[in-house]
C-alpha cells in the first residue's frame, strides 16, 4: 500500500464530520446534542463550522461550552456575508440570520475542501440545506441534515413541493396559502396547523426557504432526527418506505437526545436561590412548569392572563418567562410585565424568572408534574425523556404540527383552540387555570407518558431502535 492508500484508509475508518449549523437555540442545542454523542466516542472527528456574533446571548454561551467541554472539537470560523436587513422589513432576526447563511453558503465550499483531515462528510440545518447539498455533492462529501423537529414536520417539509406541483398540474388555484395538506401515509394537517408564512406563498424569506430547501432535500443522504420508532411509528414508516416522497434518503431516528453536559459535568448541588434549589423544597410532581422556548415573545396582555392562570391553578409554579424574540434585548422588568401584586401573592408558590435555565434538567426534577410548553420539538421531547405531561399551547411555525404528535404519541394534552401567533383572541386566566388543574389530575395522560419515558429509554438503550440507528448512521460515514 502506498502512504496515500494508508492515509485514505484511516480516514475511511476514521471519519471526519463537519457541522453546520443554523441559528437559534432550538436549531444549535440538538446540533451540540449529536455532537456531544458523537465527541464522546473514539472513532469519528468533528468540526463546527462557527459564526460570531451570534444573534443571541444563550448561542454565544453555549457555543464557548461545547469547545471548552470537548476541547477535541475542531472549531471553524465563518465570516457571513453582510446582509441589508432593510431588504425584509420587520422580519424575524433568527429568520434573517437564516437567510444571510444561505447568501454566504457559496462560501462553505473552501471551508470544507481545505480541511484536514479531508471531511467526510458535512451535517447540516434544515435552514441551509437546499444551499449546501450541491456543495457538497460538487466535492464528493456526504450531505446529512440533522433535522431539529419532529418526523411529521420532516414528511410536511418534504411533501409541500409535490402538493403545490400537484395542484398547478392538476390546474387547481394555488394560493394565496398552500393549503391543507394530506401528506401520503401520514395525516392530513388543515392550513390552520402550518407555520403561518405558509399561508402567504409570496413570502420571500421563510416561505421561499421552505420550499426550497424541501425539493432539494431528497439528495440528502441522510436525515437525522430527534425522535424515536415508538413515539412517531407511521411517520417514519412513511417516509422509510418512500410513500411520503418515493426514494427518500435513510431516516436515522436516534432519539431522545441527551443534554450535552450531562454526559459530562459532574451533578453539582443546586445554589442557593436558584430554581432548582426551590424546586428541591416542594412535593413530588406538584410544580407546574411553564416555558416557550428561546424565541417567543407572548404579548403583554397574555403574560397577564397566563399569571393569572398559574395564580388560580391553586398549584406551585416555575415559569421562565421572555418578553423578546432576542435574548440581548430582554431588559423588561417582571413586576412591570405582570401587573401589580401578582409576584407578592404567589411569593414562595410560585417562581418567575427571566434568565437562562437548564431547561432539560430542570424537566428531570422530581417535583415537575406538567409542563406548559409552546411545543418547541426540543422542549417535547425533553418531556418525553423526563416523563412528564405535556399541555401544548402552539404559537408558531411547527408546533401545532409537533402537537400532533404530542397527541398521537401519548405524550400530552393539546389546548387546540387557544390562540396562535398572529390571532388576537386572548386566553383567558380562567380557561388557563382550568386547563392546568385538569391535566394535572389527569391519571390517564400521567401513565401514557410514564408508558412513553419507558419507550424512549428502550430505544436508546443498546439494541434499542434509535441506538442501532445510531451505529448505522456512523456506519454510514465511514462507508466514503
Ligand atoms: N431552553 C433552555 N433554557 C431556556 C430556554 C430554552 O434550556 O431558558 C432550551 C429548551 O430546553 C430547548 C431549547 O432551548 O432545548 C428550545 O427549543 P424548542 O424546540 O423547545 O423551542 P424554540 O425555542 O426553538 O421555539
Ligand atoms: N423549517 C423547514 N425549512 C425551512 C425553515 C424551517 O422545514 O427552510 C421548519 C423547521 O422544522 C422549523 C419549523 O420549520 O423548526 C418552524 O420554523 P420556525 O420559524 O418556527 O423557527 P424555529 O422555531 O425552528 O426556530
């Protein structure tokens, strides 16, 4: 063998993985979630491909921790392509980051074509996917998509262009939305469940990105998922057996994730003031924990409305609460936010805070006993792993979709009538209140999601189906 035979052998045995990732946390923590997997085994390298500044603070925080928590990561600088945000007034800072990605993608084929060891193969966002799959394909590099929200969502995605090409040939009206869509094998989701700018096919940001990167995403060779055979079973068979999309690229389905630091930060005792510390003095699933990820801003109004909620409940609460889209820019105060004397009232029942949490530990606490969530496909199966009921409350993009599933899966219940981003009708206090107190008395949801947490710790147990997906994948990318 001559020494460059030898050199591509190792590195056939020894494949090198270069992320990239979008933005936001709910895209960046399943991103460090997959790469924490993978870094803490021997037999694959890892790149990220990074850009600063981020848009958030939490980004920023948690990117410095993966390099300093496997300092064996390879980090990759990228400079973005300015954008001039004044093209898309008033769009969503994340979605405008998103779309500056895209802009500078042709810039992704040198980072990846100068590396070395020689990249094996590329991972990627959804977000990115229709910009660096013929990159990578031009240089003869694995393309996988590490997808960041349920397999339905996954089926939606990959379906909606041959919906919208079906209708044009059929010569029916297309628009102004896409309409309701019966995905082959899976469900028919109503227009009222897609991600809001689907409801405008002349939108130029998400819209466009959706579609695009839906038609390329067949020439992927493969798609990773947060979830797991038993939660999502007609999903994945659909799209394995080619009836979503005919020839689909192998779906992995490794879920539940871990957290990236657990695997490897030590249990440190909970400070004093912290959440944790407080959960750690109340009873056994008697907290109701509500949060709606990384990037939603509830109105004024509906803040009010759900503290009134969590006040009537009668239950203790932990509620981590954000006024903006962007964490920088978060400078509301809570007393400000929630009205006059609702803090005092519930002072020791109830803990309200603005700041970061370990979200995915604190779901682990034994004191949780619900979880009012937005149904972000992280904070779901955060819940799930934890077994802990979910009350799903969609405001955006695919998380009516995730509750679909939240539904099917036994997960959870889902308040299907409360309002949506973008509809005005306020849920009241009351309505909220009631709701809490009936999932949190509900027996019947309570032992679906034990049944669920038992299902999902089977799978990533080895021999489970999302471990042997796992080794499949890797086995995947040493097959260059
Ligand atoms: N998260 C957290 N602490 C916070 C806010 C969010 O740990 O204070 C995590 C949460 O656990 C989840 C992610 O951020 O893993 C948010 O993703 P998700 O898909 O739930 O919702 P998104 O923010 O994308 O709407
Ligand atoms: N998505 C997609 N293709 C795109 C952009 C987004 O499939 O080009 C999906 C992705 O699953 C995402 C969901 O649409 O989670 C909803 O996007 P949203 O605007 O709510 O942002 P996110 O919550 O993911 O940050």
């Amino acid at each position: 063998q001559s020494l460059g035979e030898l050199g591509t052998a190792a590195a056939a045995s020894r494949p090198h993985v270069m992320f990239i990732p979008s933005s936001g946390m709910g895209h960046l923590l399943p991103f460090f979630r997959v790469i924490a997997a993978l870094a803490n085994r021997d037999d694959v390298d890892i790149s990220v491909v990074t850009v600063l500044p981020t848009v958030s603070a939490a980004e920023a925080d948690h990117l410095a921790g993966l390099f300093e928590t496997f300092p064996r990561i390879r980090r990759v600088d990228f400079q973005l392509l300015p954008l001039d945000a004044s093209e898309f007034p008033g769009a969503d800072p994340f979605l405008l980051r998103w779309e500056a990605l895209r802009r500078s993608a042709h810039l992704f084929g040198p980072l990846i074509a100068g590396a070395s060891p020689r990249v094996s193969a590329v991972v990627t966002d959804i977000t990115l996917t229709s910009h660096v799959i013929p990159i990578a394909k031009e240089l003869n590099v694995q393309c996988h998509v590490l997808f960041i929200s349920c397999a339905t969502m996954l089926s939606l995605v990959a379906y909606v262009p041959v919906h919208l090409d079906s209708k044009a040939a059929a010569g029916d009206e297309v628009g102004p939305g896409v309409g309701d869509v019966d995905i082959p094998g899976v469900r028919r989701i109503p227009e009222r469940c897609l991600p809001q700018p689907l409801l405008d096919l002349m939108n130029q940001l998400f819209t466009k990105q959706f579609i695009d990167n839906g038609r390329e995403m067949v020439h992927a060779d493969g798609f990773l998922l947060n979830t797991f055979d038993a939660l999502e079973p007609v999903a994945l068979a659909a799209l394995r057996d080619g009836k979503v999309v005919a020839g689909f690229p192998p779906v992995y389905a490794v879920g539940p994730f871990n957290s990236h630091t657990s695997t490897t930060a030590a249990k440190q005792p909970a400070a004093a003031g912290s959440p944790e510390a407080w959960l750690d003095g109340q009873p056994a699933k008697s907290v109701v924990y509500v949060a709606f990820g990384n990037r939603i801003a509830v109105s004024r109004e509906q803040l009010r409305e759900i503290g009134a909620g969590l006040e009537a409940s009668g239950y203790p609460f932990l509620w981590v609460l954000k006024t903006t889209k962007v964490d920088r820019e978060d400078d509301a105060e809570l007393g400000d936010v929630l009205g006059e004397g609702l803090l005092e009232r519930v002072r020791g029942r109830g803990v309200v805070t603005k700041g970061w949490v370990d979200q995915e530990a604190l779901l682990r606490h034994p004191s949780v006993g619900m979880f009012l969530s937005h149904g972000g496909w992280n904070s779901v199966m955060e819940a799930v792993a934890a077994g802990v009921p979910l009350l799903a409350w969609p405001r955006m993009g695919d998380q009516r979709v995730n509750a679909t599933v939240v539904v099917s899966g036994g997960v959870g219940a889902w308040a299907e009538h409360w309002s949506w981003d973008g509809e005005d009708e306020l849920v009241t206090g009351e309505e909220i209140g009631e709701k809490v107190k009936e999932v949190m008395s509900d027996e019947v949801v309570r032992a679906r999601a034990a049944r669920t947490v038992e299902e999902a710790a089977k799978a990533v147990a080895e021999g489970g189906t999302s471990y042997r997906s796992l080794e499949e994948f890797v086995g995947k990318l040493k097959a260059t």
